[in-house]
C-alpha cells in the first residue's frame, strides 16, 4: 500500500505534468482541504476554523473566493449542502450581477452614440 | 428565431454596429475595441431571450435608456429583426425635431416596406418624415418638391427601381443645388432584382449607402446616422 508520501508525490507528478503552476496547485489543494473539513463538519465555520486552526474570519473570507466555492460545490455531498447551497447560489447571483453590469456597459455603448441624433 | 438564433442574432448585430461605427469614425478605437471584446465574453442567451419573448420587445437599462426589438420588412416580402438604441427621456427631451424629405419610386412595393421602416427606425429619434409629393392634390408637385427639400434639416433618397423613371435624381439634384445633407440609397441587386443603374456621377459625393436587402441598408444607415446628424449640426 501506498503512503501518504508516496501517494502525494504522485499527485505532484501528475500536476506537474499538465503544466500546473505552484501557485495553482497550493490554492487548489488549501480548497479541497477547507472543504474537506467543511464537509465533515456538516458546514459549521466555527467548528472547521478550529479543526483547521485558522480564525472564523479568515475561512470566512477564503470561503468567499469562487473558486473555492466551486470547488466546495463539487466535494460535497447533497445532504451536506446546509452552507454551500446557499453559497453557491450567492456565487452563481455575483457571477449573473457581474454578467448583467458588463452587459449594461456594452449596451451604453450601443446607445451612447444616438444621444446626439435629432 | 430559434433561443440561440436569437442569441446569434444580437451579437452579430451589435458586431456590425462597433464594426460600422469605428470605420465611420462614430466609434473611438477604444471603445470598439472594449465593445468587441466585451460581445467575445459575455453570454447573451438571457438578455437575447427577453428581448425575443416580450410583448413589448423593450429593455429598459439602468439610466433609463432603452433597446427596443422591432421588426422590419424586406425587399422579398419578409421581416428581419432590428436593435433600436433610445436614450432616455432627459436625452429626448433636449433632442431638437428634425424634418427630412423622403424620395424613392412611386410603387407599392417599395413605398410599404420603406415607409415602414424609416417610421421604425428614425421617429424615435425625433426625425419627422415628409415624402415627396405627399400632397398629390397639390397644383404645382414640382414647387411643392422644391420648397418640402428647401424646408428639410435632410434628405433620404433610394434609387430602388428608378431605371425607367428616376425622378428620383431630380429631387437629389435639387437638395444638392440647396445644399440641404442629403443621403442616397442605391440599389445594387440581389435575389430580388436587378441592380438600378449607376448614379450619375454629377450627384456623387454625398453620403452614399450602397445595399442588396433592406436589411443591410437600414444596418448602415441607422450606424452612420449619429455621424450624418453630427454633421448636419455642426454645418
């Protein structure tokens, strides 16, 4: 049987292999191990922030980032989805917002112009 | 329009118009670079498909300004959807009515559909219509034709047709003798029909939108009309 070591240099490799950055691989592992122990404290903060030894706070706001909220999303199980579903949907709400204001810039744009005909 | 037919249609329709504006010189490079980027990016389905279901086909934007979905006719009898740009009313208020003669060939085909679409397309913006010799009972046509061009802000003319009756070009070269800006629409064949011949070469020299469909010349027509308009105001 594998060891731990072992099994994670092999994850390395792999990630390594598809070109994967230091940066991206630190941030992927740091959001499936929130999420893991999101997961296995059926969503509670506080009872995660301490299993993982960082303030509420500071999980709070690494919860907010998409990224690990997508990452959270996928991990989880349905019947455990007591916080994620409802930010999933504040992402998913940020990510139409976001949609919705560059959409409204761009259709300025349109109507910009014909402001000064007539 | 099928969901993403409509979708298709919106972004290439807003495509033209960075296209049209930056080459008309409407646009900054800037901003038709920040428009064409942002149409790569952003997913219109939703946007194209209130636009498409309403029965009002308007969507109001933030600020009060509006994109109004209407529906034009085509040369061959059919319809193709169209993006008005309405600013809102503060921007409406201060707009100045401007007055433009229309002359095209008298015939039942064209004076529907193109009627039909100048209304759509240019009442909005305050551009009132009048048409040449509106007024049949008029005893004079040809002085009520002079003074209507005397009379306009501008002119919008179509060579459509005119082959074996172009009058047409003698309410163009009127506008041009009284300087009033004048646009001309020429015809250059499609599936519909044989291109009208050339326009003479005295007329040419103003702003001239050469076109197949309806569809392409109420395209370019509506994008060069900020720059038209601009021009007129500043002469």
């Amino acid at each position: 049987m594998l060891s731990i070591d072992d099994r994670l240099n092999e994850i390395i490799r792999q990630l390594i292999g598809n070109g994967i950055t230091l940066e991206q691989a630190v941030e992927a592992f740091e959001g499936k191990y929130i999420v893991a122990a999101m997961s296995a404290t059926d969503g509670d903060i506080t009872k995660a922030s301490k299993a993982l030894g960082v303030h509420r706070n500071t999980l709070h706001n690494k919860l907010r980032s998409q990224t690990m909220l997508n990452g959270f999303a996928e991990s989880i199980q349905p019947s455990r989805r007591r916080l994620s579903s409802n930010s999933v949907r504040s992402a998913h709400r940020k990510s139409s917002l976001a949609n919705d204001k560059a959409l409204d810039d761009l259709l300025a744009m349109f109507v910009d112009p014909y402001r000064k005909v007539g | 329009l099928a969901g993403s037919q409509e979708e298709e249609y919106v972004r290439d329709f807003l495509k033209t118009y960075f296209e049209e504006g930056f080459t008309n010189s409407t646009l900054s490079y800037e901003k038709y670079k920040q428009g064409m980027a942002a149409l790569a990016d952003l997913d219109l389905a939703a946007f194209s498909a209130k636009l498409f279901s309403q029965a009002t086909s308007e969507t109001a934007l933030p600020g009060g300004d509006v994109i109004r979905l209407v529906h034009l006719r085509e040369l061959d009898g059919g319809e193709f959807p169209f993006l008005l740009a309405l600013p809102g009313r503060r921007s409406m208020a201060r707009k100045q009515r401007l007055n433009c003669f229309v002359g095209h060939r008298f015939l039942k085909e064209i004076e529907g559909p193109l009627r039909f679409n100048l209304a759509h397309v240019l009442n909005p913006h305050r551009i009132d219509l009048r048409w040449s010799a509106q007024d049949l009972s008029a005893s004079d046509i040809f002085a009520e034709i002079v003074e209507g061009i005397r009379g306009a802000d501008m002119c919008f003319f179509d060579n459509y047709r005119v082959d074996d009756k172009p009058n047409v070009y003698i309410e163009v070269g009127i506008a041009y003798a009284l300087n009033v800006p004048t646009i001309l629409t020429e015809y250059q064949g499609s599936s519909v029909g044989s291109a009208t011949a050339p326009v003479p070469s005295d007329l040419q020299g103003l702003f001239r939108i050469r076109y197949s469909t309806y569809e392409e010349l109420f395209r370019k027509l509506y994008f060069g009309l900020p720059n038209f308009v601009g021009r007129i105001k500043r002469n």
